[in-house]
C-alpha cells in the first residue's frame, strides 16, 4: 500500500501529541518521539517510547487530527500499543482446541458441535413412513401385487427392535473419518510398533483372551481380558500383543513320583566272611542272625 505524506500542521504538533500522552500517564514513563505516521487526510498518529519497565516493547500512540481548512490541530486519542518485540499474552485458543484425552472429569459434559466432522447421521427410523401413513398407501397403490408378494410387510416397530439389535437407531454415529481417527489412535497405543508387541511372542489375533468387537473396527481391533496383560479392557490391535499371550508359554506338567518299591519282605544273603564256603550259612537261619541291607 503506498504510504501517505502526513499532514504538515498534524506532523508539526509533536508537543501537543506529547502533552496529551503525559497528562494521562505522567512524564517518567514516557521518552522520545519516535515517528509520525499517516493514517488519513489531516489524520496523523505519534509514536513515544514507553518507558514503563512492565511495557517493554511497547509505545505510546497518540493520534492527532485537524478538520478541512483548519490551522488548529486536535487531540484524537492516546493509546499504548504493543510493537514487534512487545511482550504479550499468549493467543487466546478456544478450549474445545485446549482439551485433551483424559481431561474430561466426572460430571464434565462435553458438547459435540452439529458440524462434528467425526460424526454422521445415523439410521433411527424418523424418516420411515408408518406401515399404515398416507405415503406407504400411495406406493402401494402404484405396485401391480402378485400372489409371491403377499405377505404382511414387516412393521416400524420390528424393524426399529432390529436396528437397535444391529447398533443402528442413533441420531449420528463414526463417520469415516472419526473411525479412522479411532484407528489411528488405539494403533498408536496398542498397535505393532509398540515395544511391548515387538517383544510379544505372538500377536492378539491368536490370543484366547482377545474378545471381539462388531462393526468394520473389528476387523483389525478386539478387547483384551486378560486381567494380567498390560491392555486389560482396553481396544488393542490385532497385530498388538504381549507376553501374557494365552499361548506363549506353557507351564511344565508336574513331576510324576516314581513307584514305590518295598523289597523288606526279601531275605537277602550276605557273606561277612567271604573266605568261608557258602555252604556255612543255612538258608533257613533267622533274619537276625543273617543280617539285612
Ligand atoms: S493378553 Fe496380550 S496377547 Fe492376549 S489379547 Fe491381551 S494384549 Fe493381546
């Protein structure tokens, strides 16, 4: 934008622009004339230096003007602005951009907007006609009904028992995205590339703990139930896994004692003196005098 050349007389009145400043903030905080700027015909604003150690970087502004053939020059308004090196508040974010998973407390209600990209309509029946309504009649009327098509149509109340059955009968429900979204976060947390699934000695899908979920995310997600694993209750990817797999180890069978051998009913020979004939010993002598191991 091309700049304007200010107004001389407006230019020229720095020593009322400067008393203005410092009849509404006092002398010691404000300094030197830095620049006057053009901001219309006769419209022409003051820049001093702030001197307030809390405002560095700031400057006061002070804007002067002057009507149509006019000599004199009159105050407008005096204004402390931030400049480029101002120090400032941080930008205010709405908090719906502020909130983070696990912030939401009991009792905390947290809106959706109309608009939520993650969701999108669901079926709930509103839009059916009644089995008997003016509209179902009417394309009756238009259909040529043959003997195959006899048969009681099914009526809004069971096909309403049956949505609910199906998870259907919401007014909005995921939309693409959002179920992509989802994915993408309970793979963050329990996908493939978590260190526990790289160390897993195998993955979910193989696991006698992983409960099924329904929908399209239950082709790639399940439920863990292993109350020992790291993801109990938790969404887990089928290719997550961990070492409380079902199958990863399997206890060793316990010992089996071996049987009981009982040989005291056993008379057994023996020589204490081995240079004597055997036939020394009567086999019919009694156990203590034989001797028995
Ligand atoms: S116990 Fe481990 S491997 Fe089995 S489902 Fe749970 S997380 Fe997956």
């Amino acid at each position: 934008m091309r700049s304007r050349t200010p107004d001389r007389l407006c230019a020229e009145a720095v020593d009322l622009a400067r008393q203005a400043v410092v009849e509404s903030v006092g002398e010691s905080v404000v300094g030197a004339h830095l620049k006057a700027n053009a901001d219309a015909d006769r419209l022409v604003t003051h820049t001093f230096e702030c001197l307030d150690p809390a405002y560095r970087g700031w400057h006061w502004a002070v804007t002067v003007a002057r009507a149509p053939r006019a000599k004199n020059v009159t105050l407008d308004e005096v204004a402390l602005l931030p400049g480029a090196d101002a120090v400032l508040a941080p930008q205010w974010v709405p908090w719906s951009e502020r909130l983070l998973p696990g912030d939401l407390g009991p009792g905390d209600l947290l809106p959706t907007d109309a608009d939520d990209l993650r969701l999108e309509p669901g079926w709930t029946g509103e839009d059916e006609p009644a089995p008997n309504s003016a509209l179902v009649e009417a394309a009756e009327d238009d259909l040529v009904i043959t003997d195959a098509d006899i048969q009681s149509p099914p009526a809004r109340a069971e096909i309403g028992a049956v949505a609910d059955e199906l998870g259907l009968g919401r007014p909005r429900v995921l939309s693409r995205m959002g179920l992509h979204q989802a994915a993408e976060r309970w793979e963050t947390a329990y996908g493939p590339q978590t260190p526990m699934a790289q160390s897993a000695p195998a993955s979910c899908n193989t696991c006698g703990f992983l409960v099924p979920i329904g929908g399209s995310l239950g082709q790639a997600f399940g439920v863990c139930g292993n109350e020992f694993g790291p993801a109990d209750g938790q969404v887990v990817s089928f290719a997550y896994g961990c070492g409380a797999h079902s199958e990863a180890a399997v206890l060793p069978a316990p010992p089996v004692p071996s049987e009981l051998i009982l040989d005291e009913t056993v008379v057994e020979p023996l020589h204490i003196h081995p240079d004597r004939t055997s036939g020394s010993v009567e086999p019919d002598a009694p156990a203590e005098e034989l001797g028995h191991s």
